[in-house]
C-alpha cells in the first residue's frame, strides 16, 4: 500500500487541523504546533491507519493524544499529538515514563518531544486483538504461545524496576504484534508511585478475562482458572523469577 504524506504546513487548513489540534483549536494554536513540529525537524503526516476522526484515518486515539503517521526528516514515526481537551497539560512527563520502560527493551523507542508532541518508533503490525483473530491453521497454537511468551516476559521486566502500565487489563488496546518486533505500548496512564503488577494484569486479561482470553481458547486449549490463580496469587507474594517462571510453566509456555 501506498502511503501519501502531507507536509505540515497543510495541517492548519480542515479536515486535518482537527486532528493537529484535536478536538478544537484556534487559528494562533495551530500556527504554535505548526512551528512546534517544525522543532522536532516533522516535515508531513500520513493519514492511514484503523481508528477514524471524521474523514480521516490515524493510528489511534486515547484520553492524552491522538497517534498519527509521521515522517521525521527521512524516518517514518508515530507521533502522538497531545489533546487540548486532555487534563496533561504538557507530554513531557509521559516522554520520562517512556525513557524508564526502553531502559529494558519495552516499548517503542522513544525519539523526541516536546511541549504537544512524542515523536517514538512506528511499529508496523496489529492490535493483539485482531492479530489472535486472524490466527488460522496448523501453527496457529505455537505462534501464539512464543507472542504470549514475549508480552510476559515484557511485563517481568517492568515488575522489576516498580513500574506499572496501569492498563494492562485491556490489553486489546495496548500490545502491537509487529511485523519486526512485538511489544506493549501506551504509557500514559503508568506510574512508578503504586505496586507494579503487570505479569499479574496481564495473565488476567489474555487467560482469565472475557474477551481475549474467549480468542486464546479458540486456539489452545487454556489450564483450568484455579491453577493459573493460585501461581498469580504466589507471584503478587514473591515477584521472583522462580515465581514468575512457574506462571510460563503452567501456562505451558
């Protein structure tokens, strides 16, 4: 597929001054972010990717910011546009909590930002949700199990070092399965200040909980509630890595 980028300067202009200064922004705000991506050396966006704003297609919406393509000199990034409808008042406090979970090889890598803008690696691939849809065929179960394998693994290492995603629980939304690499993303509601239980969160939402964990079944056959909660239960005790490897082991993993 073809992508079509579109210099910033045509974002001041409808329909993509919506998305530039989402859901509203004056004339003078929009010139700022102009002059603020020019910054961050962004030179033009591509409007493609599965959630819609209007007419247009971007890669995702949250309560901070909306996720767009970007070209940042000759790299293609995602960028994230902060609100101005947000409670943030700025994303550099998210860009901090980005830079802690890279220190562990989580997450996309962060490039810059600034006062309204993350500028982070684009990760080309799909929502867990709809690439554990797409599962078909002999193979299926394996491809599962190593991605499964890899998000875990993810969330010890964010155990480790007290951080919390904070939203893990709706994991549809917050693990891309990419076509290079497969990792969690979404930073903005995390937290160093409260207990880190990511693996916990997690095993909940891809085994336990209802939508994802219905997908999973479909494709191996899950151990039985009670055995998966009592290691969970052990681990949120003692976060080793004996505890954490006895969660893969019953989970066949």
């Amino acid at each position: 597929m073809t992508l079509f980028f579109i210099p910033i300067k045509k974002l001041v202009k409808e329909p993509y001054s919506k998305i530039l200064g989402y859901p509203k922004a004056s004339s003078r705000q929009l010139q700022s972010r102009i002059i603020e991506l020019e910054k961050l050396k962004i030179r033009s966006i591509s409007f493609t990717g599965q959630t819609t704003i209007g007419s247009l297609q971007i890669l995702g919406k949250g309560y901070v910011g909306v996720v767009v393509l970007a070209k940042k000199g000759n790299t293609v990034v995602a960028l994230k546009i902060r609100r101005l409808d947000s409670q943030r008042s700025e994303m550099k406090s998210e860009a901090k909590l980005m830079k802690l979970v890279n220190m562990v090889n989580v997450g996309p890598k962060l490039y810059d930002v600034s006062k309204n803008f993350l500028v982070m690696e684009y990760l080309d691939g799909d929502k867990i949700g709809d690439w554990i849809q797409s599962l078909k065929g002999n193979g299926s179960s394996k491809k599962l199990k190593s991605i499964i394998r890899i998000i875990l693994e993810d969330c010890y290492r964010l155990d480790k070092i007290g951080f919390d995603h904070g939203e893990l629980s709706s994991i549809s939304k917050h693990v891309i399965v990419g076509k290079l690499r497969t990792t969690l993303i979404d930073f903005e509601s995390s937290s160093v200040n409260r207990r880190a239980s990511n693996v916990t969160s997690i095993t909940q939402a891809i085994f336990i909980g209802s939508g994802i964990a219905k997908k999973v079944q479909r494709i191996y056959k899950i151990p039985e509630k009670g055995k998966i909660i009592d290691v969970l239960r052990k681990y949120k005790q003692e976060p080793t890595r004996k505890s954490f490897e006895d969660i893969l082991k019953i989970l066949k993993l």
